[in-house]
C-alpha cells in the first residue's frame, strides 16, 4: 500500500502520467476520479492526502469529506471552483500556478480580435460550405487604429496590450485599483465600454465581477463593438448577450469560457453567426501545459515531504 494518495478531481489532457510519475517519487498513489461530480469526489475523498483539481468543484461538502487532506492543488489560475474560505477554515493550504499560460491567453484573445474584425471566421466557413464570396462577408476592418477596452490589467492584460500596440491598436484599460500601465489609458468601466472597437475581458471571476458583461453594460458599447472573453464565462451574462446581438446592440463576440462547459451551442448566443467559440482552449499551448502539470506535480511533492510549495494563495494557514 502506497504511503500517500492524491485524488485527481478531472484534467483536460489526452493522459495523467507526468502527475503520476512525479507523485510517485514520494510512493503517491494517484487516484483518478471517473467523473467530476460532487457526489463522487465526496465518496472519493476519505482517506486522500492531496487534491488536484483543474475546473471540478470542490465544494465544502468535498472539503469535509477529505478528512485526511491537507493540500489542495488547483491545475490552473482561477480559484472560482474551490470553497477557498473552507479550505482555510480546515487548516488546508491552496496552491494555484498564476502564471503559466498567460502569453497563450493573450495570443489567443489577439487572434480573436483579427477573426473577428476582419471576418476571418466567417470566410472560412463560408468557403467551407463552397460560398467563395468577397462581399458576402463584409464588412472588415482594419485593425490598426482601433480602440482596445481591456477589463483587467494584470499580467494577461499587460501582455495584451502590448501585443495590440505593437499591431497599431490604441489601448484603453480599467481595474479596481484605477493603476495604469505602460501605454495603456486607464477609463473607467462605462466610458472603456463606449469608446471601444473591442473590448476584452480579462478580470478574476468573483461575486463582485459576475455577470460584469450584461443587459446594462452591453448598452454601452458601440453597435459596431466585438466583444471577447478569454477569462471567465461567469463574468458574461449569456442571456443578455443573445439579446444584444439580436437586436443589434453590438456587432459580435468571440467566448473561449462558457457558463456551463460545454454549452448547448445549438442555442444562443453560441448559435449566431457573428459569435466565434472555442473550447476553453486559449490556455492551451504543449509548453503552457507541460510546464503547469509538471508545476502542479511539484507542488504536491513538496507538500507531501514537509517543504512549503509555491503559490499558496491562503498563507494564513501557515501562521
């Protein structure tokens, strides 16, 4: 019988062998969950040292029934799907890796803004579907000299922006600490919204932020403005989006996070074509991955040995 034991909650790669042959340097058995309910991992969580969690929810049903488990390792930046105050209140330390796949999130987003202000996603369905039609698409815009709102300027945001000035775009941006940054105009929120060509969302998901993206805010951009979101579904409310676009409120959004994941793209606004969605993929890159899982691995190890990993987000549990 192994000396410890990790339950993987859910991950979203092809395998689990980097986990598995770093933990078991410790003799860690990793325990895989076959699902991501909370009913499972609550039957699951008797008995484990170590959670490793990537967009599953522990809960505090989960974090009381892990009565044995001191380290809860999130495979990830967002903290949204942890009872983070449980946790704490059970002497159970937090780990993240804030800053694994931010240079992926900022291209991403950036090649969001060209498909959609240039139309390249809808070229290449049309032409998929034999429509070869210039004017079918139009119109396209010239990216250069547009307007960037960027909601967030932390280090996504930062890497953002510079990435569009260095394709000509002005930036604009805001935050709850009203700091600028290099080359950015720092706006509050309604006048970031008016005044931009495309506006991206970037900010932590938390109760103040849900649904930041709504009916109300939605009515400020432009009619001509594309929205994109690379950070968080929640932080979009879905409904109002649908009706923003159909009634020409604005002139279309790009979604790589969703509220739920994955969701019913028969419906909208996913089902419009003037909304590009990808899967919760602009993280992703073979670096970006390797080096969070091997990271996360670490963290766990490092735990399970006596040593203080990095990242802990809830330092109080050590004092």
């Amino acid at each position: 019988m192994s000396t410890y034991r990790a339950l993987y909650t859910d991950y979203p790669w092809a395998d689990v062998e980097i986990e598995r042959r770093t933990l078991a340097e410790v003799d860690c058995e990793l325990i895989v969950s076959p699902d991501n309910k909370e009913e499972t991992l609550i039957k699951l969580a008797p008995g484990i040292d170590v959670i490793l969690t990537c967009w599953a929810p522990v809960t505090a049903r989960v974090i009381n029934a892990a009565d044995r488990c001191r380290h809860v390792a999130r495979t990830g930046i967002g903290l949204d799907n942890i009872d983070v105050a449980r946790a704490t209140e059970r002497g159970m330390i937090v780990t993240n890796v804030p800053d694994y796949c931010i240079n992926e999130v900022a291209e991403h987003t950036l090649g969001l803004i060209y498909a959609l202000g240039r139309g390249i996603a809808g070229y290449h369905l049309a032409t998929k579907n034999g429509q070869y039609d210039l004017v079918a698409g139009l119109p396209a815009e010239r990216i250069s000299g547009k307007t960037l709102g960027i909601i967030g300027l932390g280090q996504i945001g930062k890497i953002l922006a510079r990435l569009a000035r260095g394709v000509g775009m002005r930036v604009v941006g805001t935050n709850r600490s009203k700091t600028p940054c290099d080359g950015v105009d720092w706006l509050p929120l309604d006048e970031l919204l008016a005044r931009s060509d495309f506006v991206s969302v970037q900010a932590p998901l938390t109760p103040e932020t849900k649904h930041l993206i709504n009916r109300e805010t939605l009515r400020l951009m432009k009619p001509t403005a594309y929205l994109i979101n690379t950070a968080r579904g929640g932080l979009v409310d879905h409904a109002a989006l649908a009706e923003a676009l159909d009634q020409g409120v604005i002139a279309g959004a790009a979604l790589d996070v969703q509220t739920p994941e994955p969701p019913d793209l028969s419906q909208p606004p996913y089902d419009d074509r003037r909304v590009i969605v990808t899967p919760h993929v602009a993280f992703y890159s073979s670096q970006a991955t390797e080096e969070l899982r091997t990271r996360v691995g670490r963290q766990a190890v490092d735990f399970l040995c006596g040593r203080c990993p990095e990242n802990i987000v809830n330092t109080k549990v050590l004092s």
